[in-house]
C-alpha cells in the first residue's frame, strides 16, 4: 500500500505541532500555509508597539520543519475541499489551493487536518478594518505600529494642542487580553520610550481609550484576578470605559454607545481605533463545512468529535481556534496538543489500533497588563503584580519558536527594562502607491 497521504492546512500552532507528532511515521505529509512563518501569536502586540522585532515573533516554517525528512512545505491559500467515499479513515480527497499569483493547484489527500485559525470580527461592520486594524496577523501588527507611530509623528509636527488632541488619542475596542495588553503598551510607548524624544508635544498626554462591552476587562479571569488587572491599568493612565459598544468607527473618530438606557452616544475624536473585539473563522471553514455537510457555530467554529476528527469523516481532523470541543477556550496551548491529537489518532491508524479521545490537560493563562503586572492562572495557583510578570515572562521566551528568537526577544526586553527606550519602531508602507499617502 502507498505511504498515506496527511495533508496539514495551516503552519500555526495545530498544524506546526500535527506535523510534528507525525514526524517518525510511515506517511508523507504536506504542511500548506499561506504565509511563509509560523507567528508566535501571543506578542504580536509587542511588534506593534515596538518592543519586539517580527522576526523575532515569525519563524519561517520551512526552517522549522527543516529536518523532518516526511514533511514538505507548500505556499499557498487552501479555497476548496472536496471529499472523496464516503469518509472512513483511508477515504481521500482532494483540496485545491491558490498561489500569490492567484493560479491554483491541487494537493490530494488520505488524512486532512485543518487548523487555519480565526480572524478579527467586524460584527458585519468589515469597512471599520480601513480605519481599525486587528490584531491577528504580523500584517495587522505592523499595520498598527504603522498607525501609533506616525501619530506621534503628526502630533509633533502641529503647532496648537487642538490640531494634536485627535493624534495623541488612541482608542482600542476590546478588553479581552489583546485590548488590554495593547492599550497598557501604548500608554508604556507613550510614558517611557518616546517621552524624552520628543520637543513640541509631551507624549504623555496621550490620551488611551479602552472600550469593552462587558462588565469588566478580562472576564476569562476570576474577579479577582481582574480587579486587581484595573487597578494597574487605572494607575499607568489607560481610560477603561465598561458596558459600551464600538457603534461606528471613520477616519477621523469613533463612536460608542452605552449598552443600558438610555444608550447614550459620545464621539471621541481620534485617528487611532484598535479593534480587539472579537474572532470569526476564516472564509475556508465556511467550505470546509460544505464540504463536509458539518454546520458552523456563530463564530464560524466546527464541532468535533472526542477524537477530533469532523463527524461523519473519521479522516478529516479540525483542531486549534476553529475546533468546538467542551467549550475549550482558543488559546495556543488548546491548539498545540489538539494538533499532536489529530497526529496521534493518524499513527493509531496507521499501527490499526483505537483511537484516544482528546484529553485537554489545562497548563493555565496569562495576560500582560503593564511593566511589572500580569495575571497567571493555571489550576488553583493565580498570581499577579511582580510574581505573575516574571512567570508570564518565563512562560512566553519558553514557548518562542527557536533559541535565536527566544535569546533576542530575552535582549530586546532587557535592554527595554534597562533605558526604558523601544527600538524596534521601522515603519514601512507597503507598497510604493500607499507609500504615497503613510498617515492613512
Ligand atoms: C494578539 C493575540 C494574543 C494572544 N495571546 C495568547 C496568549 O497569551 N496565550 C495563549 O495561549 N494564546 C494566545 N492567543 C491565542 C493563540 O495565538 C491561538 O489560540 C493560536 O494561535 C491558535 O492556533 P491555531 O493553529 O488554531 O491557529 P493560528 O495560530 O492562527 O494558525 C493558523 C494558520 O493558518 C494559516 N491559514 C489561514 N487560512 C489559511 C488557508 N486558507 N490556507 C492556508 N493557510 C491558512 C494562517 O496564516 C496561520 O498561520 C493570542 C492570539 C492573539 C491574536
């Protein structure tokens, strides 16, 4: 029998860590990925306010993979999927892929494990992403990098504290952990890094907006955890404004109104919005579902069975952000054994025997506030300020993708801690056409 083919749809942390549980096994895998790096996630927002570089947050997949002699690395956009038989284990299919150049190709497979992740939610509001970039993508990071810094730039060059008040207000919509950790940065850029560099405008007087529709910041943390979480951003300056939705975003302001009667409506005049609130699949689950005559959950989320695997197609696996087990939370860690699951159940395959049911074992969460706090809760241990800072440190140089980028991510936060300046604020426009116009 020819060796099974495993096709891996996405280089994230699913699919990085399916590839790699196959790694001694009879079968020929192929990792397709639309960009070039695996992204290290979870400091994106630390490449966007210019502490970390993105290659130190973005390593590239096929130097990752580099030694696994099974594995090969194709560049690509997966669009369709068709399904072949009637969906036992050994049953094919085919998925067809696009190029940057926008021809296609096809990749055949035995086994397929999907793990191609969320994308930031409009709420069917997509023309906010002109003004209010995401945060789910090295294009989105220095997207926003682009944005905070070029403000700065504006602000200083404008004579009269009127004209500069629209460029030294930021205004972040979320405050899940990403809206949080960017707006206690932004005001950190704002407080300490470029605080001695400018002359015209103090940059302390920025002015950090964070919106959040809920009762409170970070509500997947116990209250007291999160309490504890807004008293640090209180202190370092970000204004939280609870129970308010983003309900218009433009060029030149946002628009919030407040979730109780009688919803009162306040503009505030920016050129800064951030969007942190809320996740959606991205378009190829839609067809994968199709494909598979699965349904979606209202964020585009497919469910699987105890073994991962999508019902109905014991050969077809959804794991990572885009999988709905138990009501797992989408976080790196769910991702990352869920991909070494989809890899397990393939070799148990391969050896005929029973498959395992996936068992999450829970190694805790972590969110950064500010210089000097954050909040780690694994199990019954929860920690904060100082203490919950230095684990949430540990824990993210450990989970880095590769020495060279741990040992630079480790010097960029040293020499940061040591002279309070960010180096690492290049922006660049794209294209030569939007290089025309950077202060868009
Ligand atoms: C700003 C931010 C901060 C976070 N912080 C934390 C944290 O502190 N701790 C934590 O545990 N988790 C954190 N997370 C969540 C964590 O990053 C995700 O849970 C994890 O990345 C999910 O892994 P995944 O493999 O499902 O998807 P991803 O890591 O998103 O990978 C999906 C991959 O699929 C590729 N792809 C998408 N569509 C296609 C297609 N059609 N064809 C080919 N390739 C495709 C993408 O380019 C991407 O590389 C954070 C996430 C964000 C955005």
């Amino acid at each position: 029998m020819a060796r099974p083919r495993v096709l891996v749809l996405g280089g994230g942390f699913g699919g990085l860590h399916a590839a790699r549980r196959l790694r001694n096994e009879d079968v020929d895998v192929t990792v397709l990925e639309r960009g070039t790096s695996h992204v290290f996630q979870p400091l994106l927002y630390q490449c966007a306010t210019g502490l970390v570089s993105e290659g130190s947050i973005a390593s590239p997949l096929r130097h990752l993979l580099r030694k696994q002699k099974n594995v090969h690395v194709a560049l690509g956009e997966a669009t369709s999927v068709t399904a072949v038989g009637d969906g036992s284990a050994g049953d094919g299919g085919v998925v067809t892929a696009s190029r940057f150049d926008g021809s296609t190709f096809e990749l055949p497979y035995d086994y397929l494990v999907v793990a191609v992740g969320m994308q930031q939610a409009y709420h069917g509001h997509d023309e906010y992403v002109q003004w209010a970039p995401g945060m789910k993508t090295l294009d989105d990071a220095l997207a926003i990098r682009r944005k905070l810094i070029s403000a700065f730039e504006m602000a200083e060059s404008l004579p009269t504290p009127e004209e500069r008040r629209p460029w030294l207000t930021f205004a972040v919509a979320g405050g899940g952990p990403t809206g949080v950790e960017l707006a206690g940065q932004i005001r950190e850029l704002a407080t300490r890094a470029l605080a001695k560099e400018f002359d015209s405008i103090h940059p302390s007087e920025a002015r950090v907006l964070l919106f959040h529709g809920g009762d409170r910041v970070l509500e997947s943390f116990p209250d007291s955890l999160t309490k504890k979480a807004q008293r640090t951003l209180d202190a370092v300056g970000v204004e939280t404004h609870l129970g308010v939705h983003v309900t218009d975003v433009t060029a030149t302001d946002v628009e919030v109104t407040a979730k109780a009667e009688p919803k009162t409506v306040t503009r505030y005049d920016t050129h800064t919005v951030l969007w942190t609130a809320g996740v959606e699949a991205v378009p190829f689950v839609k067809q994968l579902a199709d494909a598979m005559g699965v349904e979606q959950d209202r964020s585009g989320r497919i469910a699987v069975q105890p073994d991962l695997s999508i019902p109905g197609h014991s050969n077809v696996f959804v794991v990572g952000d885009i999988m709905s087990l138990n009501k797992l939370a989408g976080v790196a860690e769910v991702a990352m054994q869920g991909g070494r699951a989809a890899g397990a159940a393939i070799t148990a395959d391969l050896s005929d025997s029973a498959r395992k049911d996936f068992k999450y074992r829970d190694l805790g969460t972590a969110a950064y506030i500010a210089r000097g706090h954050a909040l780690v809760q694994a199990g019954p241990l929860r920690m904060s300020g100082f203490l919950g800072w230095v684990s949430w440190g540990v824990i993210h140089i450990a989970f880095l993708a590769g020495n060279r980028n741990r040992v630079g991510t480790l010097i960029n936060w040293a020499a940061t801690l040591a002279t309070g300046t960010r180096r690492e604020r290049a922006i660049t426009y794209g294209d030569p056409e939007t290089a025309r116009r950077p202060y868009n």
